[in-house]
C-alpha cells in the first residue's frame, strides 16, 4: 500500500528562464551543427577535386563520403536541437542541456574578443 505525501502538491511549472535558455541552447546547437557541416563541407570539395593551392588527383570517394559527413552534421544539429526543445521539460534537465552545450561557443567568442578589438 502506498502513502499519499503531506502537504501541497508539487509543482511542475518551468521556471521563467527556461523557454529563452532552451531558445538559446537550440539556436546554439543549430548555428554550430552548420558551422560544423559548412567546414565538412568545404573540405569535401577539397578532397574531391584535389585542389586547394595547387592541383593534384583529386580522391571522390573520400569527397562524397567528406560531404555526406557535412549532411549529416547539419541534420545532427537540427536534430539535437529538436531532441533537446521535446525532452527538456524541466528547470533542471535545460539547465544540463544548456551547460554541455553552451560553454564552447561562448568560450570561443570570449577568446576572440580582445583580438578584434585590437585589429
């Protein structure tokens, strides 16, 4: 037999930070899944064609494999960033999703920062 808990029901309301944090979290992982597929991307063509600075044989297996690897980056951060908007019902679990996404962008623009401002 279970025991019905004293006092008031808990509450399941999101804090009021969690909608923009999950917006923000999402936004990051999209920008940086294109990021990611962009630079898969120009390699891909790279290695396909065989140029870059000069030209030499081309390899267009490991260019068709290098730019289905640019797909699926992007669709992985789209995919991640719709993952993460459905599960991440909770204050808590945002938090997690957002503190292992998050910190590598910011930490990079942080460290560009004073060189932009210096050029």
């Amino acid at each position: 037999m279970t025991q019905m808990p004293y006092g008031p029901p808990a509450t399941t309301e999101p804090a009021w930070w969690t909608t923009p944090l999950k917006a923000l979290t999402a936004t990051g992982l999209v920008l940086t899944g294109l990021a990611a597929a962009a630079v898969a991307g120009l390699i891909s063509v790279i290695v396909y064609s065989g140029c870059f600075i000069s030209c030499s044989d081309g390899n267009p297996v490991g260019g068709l494999l290098l730019g289905a690897l640019a797909v699926a980056l992007g669709l992985g951060g789209i995919a991640l960033a719709v993952l993460m908007w459905r599960r991440a019902r909770s204050p808590r679990a945002v938090a997690v999703w957002a503190a292992l996404v998050l910190p590598v962008p910011v930490l990079l623009l942080l460290s560009q920062v004073p060189f932009g401002l210096a050029s």
